[in-house]
C-alpha cells in the first residue's frame, strides 16, 4: 500500500527528537525508504540537554544533521518552529516531492496540511498516542510501535497443509484488534470499487482504505500486509488469487460472502 510511483519520490525527512523515541531509527528509516529515497535528513532538538544523549549515538550511523534549537521557554518544545521553517524552506526549493514529519505532536497538523495543498506527499511516523488531527492531516501515517519488533523475522515456509494457517496467524504483537469499525471500513471499501461480480483487486482496496484512514496498517492488527488480514475474515470475505501474466506472481481479488 505504498504511495504511487513512491520509488521516484524524493523526501525530506524531519524528526522531532523531543516526540519521538530514539530506540526504532533503525526501523524508521527503513520504513521511509518504502515511501521513496530520503535526500534530506534532519533532526530537531535542544542538543545541550541530557535526554538528547539517546539520538546522538545513531546520528551519524544513518547520516541525519542534528539541527540545534534552544529551549528559550521552560515547558515548551522548541524544536517546533525550527523544523516548520526548514519545512517550508525546502518546500520552496522545488527539489522535492514529499516530507516524512517524524513526531507524535499536534503542532505539525497545519504544517502537514500546508505541505499538501502544495502538492506534497506527507508521510507521518509517531507513537500510537499522536492526536488524531496530526494523523489524518497525513498522506500515510505509521505507528512506531509496529516497527519495534511487532514483525517477526520470516521462518522458512512451511511445507505441510497447514502452511496456509501458519501464514495466517498474526505475529503476537497487535496494537489493535479488527473490530467492527475497522471490518465496516473494509467492507465499504470492498463495494466502493468493487466490480459486476462483486470482486476488487486487492492493491486497489489497500490504497482506497490508505486514504480513507492514513494510519491503517495491517501490522497495527499483527499482520505483515493486507493479504493474510483479508484471509483471516473468511466469514465474511472471499479470496481469489489469480494467475497473472508473470510466472510466479498472483493477482489477488476480494469480496463479501452473500454478495
């Protein structure tokens, strides 16, 4: 469910160190590169104190520039303003096609929403508490959470019948449950483009609930992809996988049960 075309796009990435955990950027930075190739790397904080210590050992291992910004007011997070100046500095470079805001604060809701209006695609990273509003302000949003760990690494396929419900299962980290908003919304999806036979392409159905709901990520529910989620509602979804003309490659089509 990437972004179209995402390999072309080139992305300014943008971290908010006083909102994010240092812990995942391994993961973070792997994630954006899904979305396109970072050619600016940046990240935002007041240097001089002692919670930034974290960042600073990963800093040069992923080659971001700490930008420095100091605390002018106790309780507030500085590292704000700076980060939407450079933003909209790099926006009127014309050299970009999209912004990656790594934060899990609201005061980068306008700021995400300028940059669309403009054109941009913004993709947000930040932690399952980040306020809605920043959230759907977004092109895509990824929870941290789901990059720490929640995948496992792949086992080898297994090679009985039952490889189908090991495939299936979900990993034992899940920050949601699929409940009945999230079934409503895929069933929606289904029948917005859904065609005389009551089938929709799979990648279709992806990015349509991509833009209805920009934080949906099958990981958010333990699934690696879309696919193995879809399979797991076989009360109320059928699967069809289809030969396509690349040996090896399936076309996989869903729809509701008593269409």
């Amino acid at each position: 469910m990437a972004l179209s075309n995402s390999k072309d796009l080139k992305l300014a990435v943008l971290i908010d160190a006083d909102n994010v955990p240092y812990s995942n950027v391994k993961g973070m930075m792997e994630e954006i590169t899904k979305f396109g190739t970072p050619t600016t790397k940046r990240i935002y904080a007041d240097w001089t104190k002692p919670n930034s210590n974290g960042w600073k050992a990963v800093l040069l291992e992923h080659a971001i520039t700490p930008i420095q910004q100091y605390s002018y007011t106790v309780g507030k997070n500085s590292s704000d303003s700076a980060l939407i100046i450079d933003a909209m500095d790099l926006l009127y470079s014309g050299k970009l096609d999209g912004f990656c805001i790594v934060s899990s604060d609201s005061d980068f809701t306008r700021l995400a929403i300028r940059l669309r209006e403009s054109g941009m695609k913004v993709i947000g990273i930040g932690e399952k508490k980040t306020p809605n509003s920043f959230i759907v302000a977004c092109d895509r949003f990824i929870y941290i959470e789901v990059l720490d760990g929640a995948i496992q690494k792949k086992k080898p396929k297994p090679t009985t019948a039952d490889s189908k419900k090991v495939i299936e299962k979900p990993a034992e980290k899940a920050l949601n449950k699929i409940d009945k908003a999230t079934i409503e919304l895929i069933e929606a999806t289904i029948e917005d483009i859904e065609d005389d036979d009551g089938w929709a392409f799979l990648g279709d159905v992806g990015n349509m609930i991509v833009k209805k709901k920009p934080e949906f990520d099958p990981r958010n529910y333990g699934f690696s992809k879309l696919t193995p989620m879809l399979k797991s509602l076989t009360d109320i979804l059928e699967i069809d996988e289809r030969e396509s003309d690349k040996k090896g490659i399936k076309h996989v089509y869903v729809r509701l049960r008593f269409n």
